[in-house]
C-alpha cells in the first residue's frame, strides 16, 4: 500500500526508520521503507544505518557512487513496489506519531502529491545556526491554509505522499547540475502537467541545521542553480520572486548596480547573517545582488 523513500548522504536514518517502522506496524498496514545512501563517505553513518536491514520490510543500500538529489528520488521512485510514495528528507524526525496516521484518508484515487509541511524546534540553537533557523521559520514553516493559497511554490520535497503515477508524467530533473532548486523545477513541472497539489498540517521536524557560513554558501550554490534554470529556459521568469525582481532590474539595466553593491557589501551583510540577530530582508538582498553578479 505504502511505500516509505528516504535518499541519506551522511547521515544516521535509523532513529527515524525506527519511529516510521513502530509507526506502519501499529496501523497494520502494507508497507515498506527504503533507504538509499548517494554513496557516503561516513562509515560511521553507514555502520549505523546498516542496521535498518534487520527491520521487517525495511531496506537500506549504499549505492555504488554518488548520483544526486534528482536522481536518487526517481531510482527510489522506480524500485517502490506500491502505489503510494511517502518521500522524507533523511535529516527530518516525525513532529508525532500519527505521521503516516494522518497521510492514510488523503491517499485515495486521485493522482496528487500531498505535502505535509515542516517545522522548527521552538528552542533557538546556538548562535551559529540562527540563521537557518530564522529563514527556515519564516519561509518554510508555514501552515497548510496558507500554503494551499499557493499550492506548487509551497511544496517542499522533504515530506510528501505522491501517487506513484505521477512519476509517469513528473520525474525530478537529472539533467539539471546538483546546485539545489531541483525541488521549484519539480514543483513548475507539476503546475504545467495540472497536477494536484495538497496542503494539509502533517509536519515532520527538520533536524540537520546547517552553521550559517555553509548555509550562506548553499544559498549561493542554489543562486547559481537557479540561474542556470532561467538560462535555459526550464523556469518562467516570474515563477518566483527573487527571478522576477532580477528581471526587472535587467529591464531597468539596474543589475550592474546590484552586483556592485554585491561586491562592496557582502562582507558587511555576512556579520548580520552571523550575529545573533540575522535579517531575512538583508539575506534577499543578499542573495538578489548575487544573482546580478552571474
């Protein structure tokens, strides 16, 4: 009936595998969990994650070597035996116990993606993670009102049920390079297939906050990827705002002074990003500039 997809690079799944394992046995139903490895290097990780395989109905492989994001969800997609997908980014914990409860009365006929949602622990971290704890609480954890308002820009690939058929018509890009944003193209190519996209208040806890100064430069990397899926042309320009901001600035011919104040400000805003009190207004601009350098 269900089948359960983790990818893992570098990371211990098995507390999580655990809680879904109890969690799939108590409902009683058809089920499997599988658990692919992009080739990790930690052997500390893997030793722990090899014990997933002694679980009923639970696989975890190390695949031979590293594929990426899009690639590693479609294999899982494509080796699930069921109809329904469960997909979970292995560094999230379920925020109950009733995740997979809770997903069941949604996975009907009808041919979706239902996306569950994420939250933050409510506790600050320490200083050197507040940045992406600041972003991620106010651009991600968002409740499922507000994100049916804008169905496929609030999708987020790291907790959602999915009719296996749409993997038929909606595959994640492979062709793209493994800069991120994979998951605003999947969710674009799903808005022009019509593809239904529901929202409902079934969160999982994202666990693996990175420091800022890497979550800087994976906000960077994720600039150049977006870039390079408004070169060529696999993203309308509007799709989200950081691109139609750069457009109009383009338009304006602003862009060159945008890369400017890139150049001159960004050792200034990256001690914002550092401090105890990042700003989200700051990181946009941040980010705009630099997309203006490209």
């Amino acid at each position: 009936m269900l089948s359960i997809l983790i990818p893992t690079y570098n990371y211990n799944v098995l507390p999580m595998v655990e809680q879904l394992h109890r969690q799939a046995d108590s409902l009683g139903i058809i089920y499997e969990i599988i658990i692919f490895d992009d080739a990790s290097p930690d052997a500390v990780a893997k030793a722990e994650n090899e014990k997933i395989n002694s679980l009923a109905y639970c696989k975890y492989e190390v695949l031979p070597k590293n594929i990426g994001r899009s690639a590693i969800r479609n294999l899982l997609a494509k080796t699930a035996k069921f109809d329904w997908l469960l997909f979970l980014d292995a560094d999230t914990i379920p925020a109950t116990d009733c995740l997979i409860k809770n997903y069941l009365p949604h996975l009907n006929g009808t041919d979706k993606i239902v996306y569950g949602g994420i939250k933050y622990q409510e506790d600050k971290p320490k200083a050197d993670k507040l940045l992406r704890w600041e972003y991620g609480n106010e651009r991600e954890a968002i409740p499922a009102e507000d994100r049916n308002k804008t169905p496929y820009l609030s999708l987020l690939t790291l907790n959602f049920a999915v009719k296996k058929s749409i993997f038929d018509k909606v595959k994640f890009n492979e062709t793209i390079p493994n800069l991120r944003h994979e998951d605003t193209l999947f969710s674009y190519d799903l808005k022009q297939e019509n593809v239904v996209v529901e929202h409902i208040d079934n969160n999982v806890y994202h666990l693996g906050l990175d420091t800022s100064t890497i979550f800087i430069e994976k906000s960077k990397e994720a600039v150049v990827g977006l870039k390079y899926l408004l070169d060529n042309k696999l993203l309308e320009k509007d799709y989200i705002r950081i691109a139609k901001v750069y457009y109009t600035l383009k338009k304006w011919r602003l862009n060159g002074v945008a890369a400017y104040l890139y150049t001159v400000s960004k050792n200034t805003l990256k001690k914002n990003f550092t401090s105890t009190h990042p700003s989200m207004f700051l990181f946009d601009i941040y980010r705009l500039c630099y997309l203006c350098t490209l």
